[in-house]
C-alpha cells in the first residue's frame, strides 16, 4: 500500500505526535485508559498507514463490482439504485396487515416484509392450546391460505418482492406465496423474494424450534434445490445474524457465527442434493444487524462481504461472480432502544441506519421508536421510514460509492474483525461444523457469556445508555400504545373453522399423507406441500406431520 520512503517518514511524525499527546495527558489524569466498541474491541487513539501497510490493494480492497467485493457488489453503488426501504410488519389478522402494508407502499416503501404471530412461527394454528393468547399479538397469524389471499389482496405479486421472516414452517408458508402466485396465473419464475428459513440461528439464539437440527437443515435444503429449479428469482434462505446479536452476541460473533451457519448451509446442499455450489449460491441471501457502534458496524459489513467472497471462491471452488456476493438485509438494533426517554429511539435508529447505508446494505428496515414497548404505530413507522428516505434524498451520503474506503482506521478495524471471525470459523470447523458446535453449546455460550459481559459493564457504567445509566431524568412521555384486541383471536378461530367445515376432508388427508411419505423417503416436500396448502391443509396440519415423523426437539437449556 506504501513504499518505505513514505512509511518511515510517517514513523517519524508519528513519534513526534506522540510526544505531544504524553504532555497533553499528563494534565489530564482523569482520561479514562482504554476505549473500546460496544463489542469490546480496543480502539487506538490514531490510524495512520503503518496499521493497513500490509494490505495489497488489488487483492484486500479493489473496486466495486470487483473481489474481494469489500467496497460492494453494484458497480455503481447507491448511484444506480437505492437500497431496498422494508419495513418489518405484521398485525392482528390478516387483513390489518394488508392495511399497513398498502399504507407502507403509498409511504414510499420498495418492499415488503411480513412478521408472524407466534404461534405461525412455532407451526401452531390459532385454535391450537398452545396459541391460546398470542393471536396477532406480534406479528399477523396465518393458519390457512384463505388467510394468506387476504394478507396479499391487492399486492402484485410480479411486481414487488415480499420478505418472510418465518423459520420452522418456512415450507409451509412459502407454499402458500408460491400457491397463491399459481392461482393467480403468475407463473414460479416470475415471483421474487425471500423467507428467512434459517434453523441454525434459532438452535444458537432465537429459539422458535420445532424439530432437531438434521432434519430442520434437510427442510431448507428442499428449499434450496425447489427455488434453483422451479423460482429462481427467489432467496430461499436469509441467513441471520440479527438474532444471534440481539440475544447479546458481539459484532465478531455475529459475523463469525452467521457465515459458518452460512456455510454449513452450503455444504449440506452440495451433499444432500448434489448441486454445485455455482447452481444455488447466487440466490443465498444474508441478515445482519445496525448496531449502535458506528465504525464498528460499518467494518462488520464490509469484513462480511470479503469472507463470503473468499469463501465461495477458495473454499467450495466457486467459479461464478455471483456466487462471491454476499447480498444482505440490515435491521437496525432492537436492543439498542430503551423504554426510558423514548424519542431518544430515532436518534438511535438514524445513527445505525446510516452505518448499515456506508457499510453497503441492498435493504434496510429501521426500527421505530416505540418498538420498545409495543407493535409500531402508523405515525412511528412514518419516522422510522422517512428517516431511511432523508439519508437517502437529502444527506448526500450516497453521492460516491464507499466513501470510507481507505481510512486507515476502517481499513484496520475490518481486517481486524475479518481475522477474529475466521478464528472464530475455523474453531468450529474443528469441531466438526455448526451443528456440531451447536450440540456441543458453543455458539450459545460464547453469547451468553458475551451478554452477561455487557450487562456488567452497563450496570457498572463503564458503557453509557443514554437514558439508562447516564443523563436519567423523571418524566412521563405519553407514547400512544398500539394493542391488538382479544377480538382478533375469537374471529380469527371462526375464519379457521369456517375453512375446515369448506375443504374437501378426504383431499387434505391424502396431501398429508403423501408429505409424511416425502419425509421418511427423504424425498424434496416442497411440491407436495404447495399441493396440500392449495386444498387449505393448515400450517400446523403440516408442521405436525414434521414432528411426528423428525420428532420435536426440545431446547437443553445450557448455562
């Protein structure tokens, strides 16, 4: 990066600078001694060429449109298109959803992205005991596609991407999109979008969970080969780190255990199905989080995208460019807000949306100030999208492609996150892969532990939140609650009965047969449950037969 001549010359200013700061802190002994990210990593008081002197240009940073994809994957950056505005949501019934989403989109949303109650996560319909409670509660509930009909009426499916964040009935309810698109007379190939459809994640952080490991990974491996060959347009995996970092993971973990979860996934396609990693890798898709530490974030995403490169092309023999992009959604940190001193949450929110921008992200959802506390309201949602709309039209951010590119400090820091991640990677492959490491509890104590850290140093006040342990004050700010009404349960159970009395009993006994038969030959379910969701077999009707025939796993609880 520098020749000699320069790098000595810089030695010498540097000395003579130091000399400077040792007189300037001898007056001022109360400077705090180490300063760090939000993740611990220590952080020097200046960068200059001697910490990036060893980085060949060509081959660590380069150009965008170029490996090692570090500056990004678009050729013309922001210039060419923004990212993607999806706004996270999901309400009540189905209807309510189509609400917010038309509301969204005349807002100047790009695309949509659904939430789901919990008991749709968790495969159960909203009759289920289990659900009792938790009908729309956070997310939209979808038992049939009866439901699903309602919550797209209006949408065009060949013309908008939609986002699903559901994981153990991910089949299920991207059989319904795939069902719907079909009934609608728009062909497979047409439709785009994603499902986030990652289990290892859950395993590691979020934990909705239905059945063990190996067989949660042969389901999105189903996935994996049905989109290669029949919806091509479509990302059947996002592969997340947003949970892993909101159960208290550091940024190095986050990006260490998303990329080997990322590459798990790869191998087992490779194996399972056969397919070279060239004919599914370009549709892979990542999740990452926008923490509140701004460098640190920034050189998370950027490390994130040359590990990836590196990866596809030297570890699994990749040969096509696309399969070296690493193409990611970024949400901003929900941990990051407080209840204390809400409106606090969109100076929080703009802080980490602009990191996810500079950090190169192709969609970006920001979180609303209220989230804290309950489902957003139109009028939070409004902020938290315009805030993504400001940054974009008016700060001039997105006027040259990577401009921190270079800066000794983001330079340094992103090899610096690049090294801990592979160590990180490298450990678990030693340890025989993810699932591996997942049985073994590695992954959930490494974030436990870091959790536990940080909650420490909070408590202690060695790390400040605004509001939490610094700059408190007594007030009553009135945020106007947005509740879902016990109603929606009650009519959501009649919509579902009403669909049960309708269906043709026989038809839904056979396509549940012929999926539990697809899963003890360990044949691809996808087909056969797009059949089953065409004749309104339900969400839990499919995910029970899952669990009857992989078993149900039960989460071990390690401390």
């Amino acid at each position: 990066m520098f020749t000699e001549e320069l790098l000595d010359k810089s030695s010498t200013m540097r000395k003579k600078w130091e000399d400077e700061v040792k007189k300037t802190v001898a007056k001022h002994a109360d400077q705090k001694e180490k300063w760090t990210t939000v993740s611990d990593l220590e952080i020097k008081r200046l960068y200059g060429p001697e910490d990036i002197k060893n980085m060949d240009f060509e081959k660590d940073i380069g150009y965008p449109g170029q490996y090692p994809y570090l500056r990004g994957n678009q050729v013309t950056g922001y210039r060419g298109k923004y990212w993607t505005f999806r706004m996270f949501a999901g309400m009540g019934s189905a209807e309510e959803t189509n609400q917010r989403w038309h509301y969204l989109l005349n807002s100047g949303q790009t695309g949509l992205s659904t939430a789901f109650d919990f008991p749709t996560l968790m495969g159960y319909d909203t009759d289920s005991p289990k659900a009792r409670g938790e009908c729309g509660k956070c997310g939209v509930a979808i038992d049939t596609i009866d439901d699903f009909f309602t919550l797209i009426k209006g949408i065009p499916l060949a013309n908008i991407t939609t986002s699903m964040t559901i994981n153990p009935p991910a089949t299920a309810l991207w059989a319904m999109y795939c069902a719907a698109a079909e009934l609608q007379g728009i062909p497979l190939n047409k439709i785009g979008g994603t499902i986030q459809n990652d289990m290892l994640k859950e395993f590691i952080a979020q934990k909705t969970l239905m059945c063990p490991p190996e067989p949660s990974v042969k389901l999105i491996s189903d996935t994996v080969e049905f989109g290669t060959k029949y919806v091509p347009r479509w990302n059947t995996i996002s592969i997340s780190g947003y949970h892993i970092r909101e159960a208290g993971s550091t940024a190095v973990q986050e990006l260490a255990f998303t990329l080997r979860d990322g590459m798990e996934y790869v191998e087992d396609v490779i194996e399972r199905k056969g397919l070279h990693v060239d004919q599914f890798a370009p549709r892979l898709s990542f999740f990452f989080n926008s923490h509140i530490d701004f460098f640190e974030e920034i050189a998370k995403l950027r490390a994130a995208r040359r590990i990836w490169a590196k990866a596809m092309r030297e570890r699994y023999g990749s040969t096509d460019e696309r399969s070296w992009w690493m193409r990611f959604h970024t949400q901003t940190a929900g941990c990051s807000l407080t209840a204390q001193q809400p409106y606090n949450n969109v100076i929080r929110t703009a802080t980490e949306a602009l990191a996810a921008i500079l950090g190169g992200t192709q969609s970006l959802h920001t979180n609303s100030l209220d989230e804290v506390l309950c489902l957003p309201s139109d009028h939070a949602v409004q902020i938290a999208l315009r805030t993504q709309q400001i940054i974009a039209e008016e700060t001039g951010v997105v006027n040259t492609i990577d401009p921190l590119a270079g800066s000794y400090f983001v330079e340094a820091l992103t090899n610096e996150m690049e090294e801990q991640a592979w160590d990180y990677i490298h450990k678990i492959d030693d340890m025989g892969g993810m699932v591996k490491a997942i049985e073994k509890g590695f992954p959930q104590m490494e974030i436990s532990d870091a959790a536990y850290k940080f909650q420490r140093q909070i408590d202690s006040g060695e790390k400040v939140m605004i509001g939490i342990n610094k700059y408190n004050i007594d007030e009553d700010v009135q945020i106007p609650f947005l509740e879902i009404d016990d109603s929606v349960e009650r009519e959501q159970i009649e919509r579902l009965n009403a669909v049960r009395r309708k269906r043709d009993s026989r038809k839904v006994r056979e396509c549940l047969d012929d999926i539990r038969t697809a899963c003890k030959k360990g044949e691809n379910v996808m087909p056969y449950c797009i059949e089953a969701v065409k004749n309104y077999c339900s969400v839990q009707e499919i995910c029970d037969v899952y669990r009857e025939v992989y078993g149900e796993y039960r989460d071990p609880g390690m401390y």
